[in-house]
C-alpha cells in the first residue's frame, strides 16, 4: 500500500459518537473556501523542479539540493509555488507541513489532488496567514520519497540577523543538519540574539537542544510559546514537529546538538567545545504561562476518541502485524466527520507498543491534557503531536478550515502500514 494511491470517496465513515448536538447548520462547503486565491500577483513564487538523482546522501532533489531550498515568506504573502516533476517515476507532490492552507493547496496525492507525473506541473498558491517555522515535503509514497529527500524548509517570519536554521533527517542510515553529517559552524558576533529553527524530518523522535547557553523554547510547530522561561534541558521533538530556540550567543559560542554531539552546528564568533545534552527534557504540559485558547473544550460539539492499537490482520492482501485506530485497519478507518465552526476534542490513546508522532493536516489543536493530568503551562498548540506507548493525550482544535483533512502517523512507514484516516467536513 502507498499511501496516497486509494480513492478517499471508497472509505466508509461514521461520527464516532459523544458529541453533543453542537447546533451548527449544515451549510457545505464552497468550492472557493477550498482553494487558495485564484487571482493576485504573488509576493513569493518559487519554481521546485523535483529530481530522481543521486546528490551526496539524497536519491531525490529539488532544484538540484535536498533538502530542498528555503522558501521564506512574511505574514500577509501570497506564495505561489510550481512544483515541476522532471524525473520522480511515482510522481511528487508538495505538502505545507504544519501551514494551516485551504485543502486544495494540501498536496495529499488520492485526496486533495493526483501526484505529478514525471513531465507534468502543479502549483500551489496560499496566503502566508501563520508565522512560524515550517517544511514542505512530497507526500506521494512519502516513506519512500521523503527519506530519499524530496523535502525543505518554509519560514513564515521576516529574516533577522540571529536566524539559524536546522533541517535534520537521515538519510540512508545517516543522521544530517542541513544535509551535512558531523560538525558545522555558524558565525554570530557575541551577544546577537540567536533564533535557532529546528526541523525534525526524520521518522523518529530526536533530542535536541543548545548547549553552552541557557535558551528559551520560543515556539512549538510555528505557535509561539506564552511566557518561555530559560531552560538548560534538552527537548524531544517529534518526527515532522519544528521547535524555535532562542538564546544570547556567548563569548565561547553555543551548539545545537541533535541527538548526539557527534552531529551538532556550533553556532557564535568560536567553535564551542562539544558537549551532549543534558538528561533532562523539557515538558511543555507545564512550560511557559498559561493564557486563553480562544474555545471552551468542556463545550466541545464533537468528542473523539483516536485509539491506537496493532493487530494481525490483512493489509492489502498482505498478512501481518498491522496498526489499527479504534479495532479497524486502513481502509476500513472510519473518518471523523465535524462541522465548520465545531470545536472538536480528541482523545488519542496508544497501546500498540511503539511510539507515533500524530500529525493532524490543516489544523493546529491545543494539548489539554497527558495522562488525565491537565496542562497548565503557555498553551501547547501542535501539529505533531509524540504519543508514547501507553500514553494518553487529549486535544481540542476547532474545525475551522473545512475539506478533507489527514490525521496520521508521521514516522512515515507506520502510515504506510496503515495509521492513517482523515478529518471530514460535511
Ligand atoms: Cu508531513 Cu501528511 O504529512
Ligand atoms: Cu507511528
């Protein structure tokens, strides 16, 4: 099964119940508030000619580097992005990962439009609404096309002088910033505040963090935090998550490690010394000040459970040990269906034994609580959400941009194997 290659209308649906009668109308959905703007000449416009080559670690480019190069808008841009398959034989897409754009700028191959044939073109066009840090990828076979490289940046945010970004994936076996393996350098004069953009692009969770300076978690999936205080800990972000650290550079310089220090950017006028993180990880249920969340979940319109589990079953045919959401394996996932305007609250549970890193497409949704202790520090807004083994979360977003959503497993072959569905509006 390659995720993307099923016709969405073939999967059955069903409201999963418990939600009270929200009393929102029926209204549909207009094709216009599905797209991007039509008309409008672009602030930002990109041309990605997407590649099967062979380019250091990568087996895929974009414009000939992977990852692929920095798209950089400011809050208000109309981005227009083309998108030019000349050699990727499963055909590509571009997904806006963590960018809340209309549904039909999502660039899911099977739901929101077909993959790009080798030859073929698509573009893009989305107002820039969100600032924060972002990274686009194919999401056409994507356990295979992202791990081989077709991925990259996007920052919604002027660039300023303290700006360091920090893609990390691993290809072929070895972990890389920037797609470079080892140790790198990034020259700051001392004293510029550093905003450190961090992108796991990886499939699995990955420690991450500055040492030789206290900093500050500033921004969680591209939502500033409220009231981040200094930390000297480590962070865990999850596989497709993005993690904005801010920190005076010293004198002797920093280093953001990724992992281990054996993969880490010095960042200041020196190469600091090498040194790994501390064993201690942020929580974010209790970091930063809490202030309002705009919705009132003890009135949510639709309560949802999302329990993950893995049983022996048939995937396509194939036998095996296959993830399931409530007791059904993919297809056979019903979808959640809400409203525009209903305020929805999920409860994620995990026994299948292995972690996965939920990523829910076109919405951002509020952590309200892990293991039935409720959070109480800046609101925790995510787009990737790292549910543990045996671990429960419950979340509340508001159906606020209606079509046909994804909400999967962001270690991408765990999609591939089935832990997917999609958010619906009727
Ligand atoms: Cu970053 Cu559906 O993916
Ligand atoms: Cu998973």
């Amino acid at each position: 099964l390659v995720p993307g290659t099923y016709n969405a209308a073939d999967m059955g649906y069903a409201d999963y119940g418990g939600g009270a009668a929200g009393g929102h109308e029926h209204h549909g959905m207009s094709i216009a508030e599905l797209t991007g703007p039509k008309t409008g000449t672009p602030d930002v416009s990109v041309t990605l000619v997407a590649r099967k080559e062979k380019k250091g670690l990568a087996g895929y480019t974009l414009n000939g580097t992977s990852p692929g190069p920095l798209i950089r808008a400011e809050s208000g841009d109309l981005v227009e992005v083309t998108l030019v398959n000349e050699s990727v034989r499963d055909g590509a897409t571009l997904h806006w990962h963590g960018i809340d754009v209309p549904n039909a700028e999502d660039g899911v191959a099977g739901v929101t439009q077909d993959a790009v044939p080798v030859g073929g073109r698509h573009v893009y066009r989305f107002r820039a609404d969100d600032v924060g840090t972002y990274w686009y990828h194919s999401h056409q076979v994507s356990s295979d096309e992202v791990k081989g490289g077709l991925f990259g940046p996007i920052v919604i945010a002027p660039k300023t002088p303290g700006e360091v970004l920090a893609t990390i994936h691993t290809y072929d076996g070895k972990r890389t910033i920037n797609g470079q393996t080892g140790s790198q350098r990034v020259d700051l004069p001392a004293g510029t505040t550093a905003r450190v953009r961090v992108i796991n692009a990886d499939n699995a969770i990955l420690r991450v963090g500055l040492t030789g300076a206290p900093y500050k978690v500033v921004a969680v999936d591209g939502r500033e935090v409220n009231g981040p205080t200094p930390v000297s800990k480590a962070y865990a972000l999850a596989a497709g998550g993005r993690v904005d650290l801010e920190a005076v550079v010293p004198s002797g310089g920093m280093r953001l490690v990724a992992g281990t220090a054996a993969l880490s950017l010095g960042i200041g006028p020196v190469d600091p010394p090498s040194a790994e993180l501390p064993g201690e990880t942020v929580d974010l249920l209790s970091y930063g000040t809490a202030k309002g969340i705009g919705m009132d979940p003890a009135k949510a319109d639709r309560r949802f459970e999302y329990r993950i589990g893995r049983r022996i079953g048939f995937l396509d045919g194939i036998p095996g040990l296959w993830w399931t959401i409530n007791g059904h394996m993919f297809p056979d996932v019903p979808m959640y269906m809400v409203a525009e305007g209903d305020v929805v609250r999920m409860k994620i549970t995990n026994t299948s034994g292995q972690a996965h890193p939920m990523h829910l497409h076109g919405h951002h949704a509020v952590v309200l609580s892990r293991n039935n202790v409720a959070a109480t520090g800046s609101p925790w807004w995510t787009d990737t959400l790292e549910v543990g083994n045996n671990e429960t979360y419950e979340i509340a977003f508001r159906a606020d941009n209606p079509g046909v959503w994804m909400d999967h497993c962001h270690n991408l072959p765990h999609a591939a194997e089935g832990l997917m569905t999609h958010l619906m509006y009727t």
